[in-house]
C-alpha cells in the first residue's frame, strides 16, 4: 500500500490541525506535488476555489460538524 491510499483512509482526529488558525481539522488536502494541507471547515470552504487545480485528493470529513440528536 502506497502512503497516498493510506492518507486517504485515515480519519481526521482531534490532533489534526488547520494549517491556517489552528482549530481542528476536517479537510485533508492531497497536493499534486505530494505534500498535504489541512484546513477547518471555514478556511477549506475559504481556499476551495484555489485548490482545486493544485490537488490530487481532498479528503473531506465536515460532516462531523452537524449536530446528531443524542439518544
């Protein structure tokens, strides 16, 4: 297994961080030239238009952001 498909099947944690303010991370962007970017939900949505041609993969988890009704 490559490091790009095991990149792809971790799940983001509370350790991930975005590259841009620090909050938790819920986007894994796979850059073409091999490195990886990680983003909150605000500033992937804010970047989102300028990634896209430089990315081979964005790994997106912000459904954990919505509030599930606890049983």
């Amino acid at each position: 297994m490559n490091e790009q498909m095991i990149l792809e099947t971790t799940p983001l944690n509370a350790v991930d961080r975005c590259d841009r303010c620090g909050a938790q991370a819920y986007v894994r962007a796979v850059l073409l030239s091999g490195g990886e970017l990680l983003f909150c939900g605000h500033h992937a949505k804010e970047y989102a238009a300028n990634l896209k041609p430089i990315v081979a993969h964005i790994q997106d988890e912000t459904e954990k952001l919505v509030d599930t009704p606890a049983n």
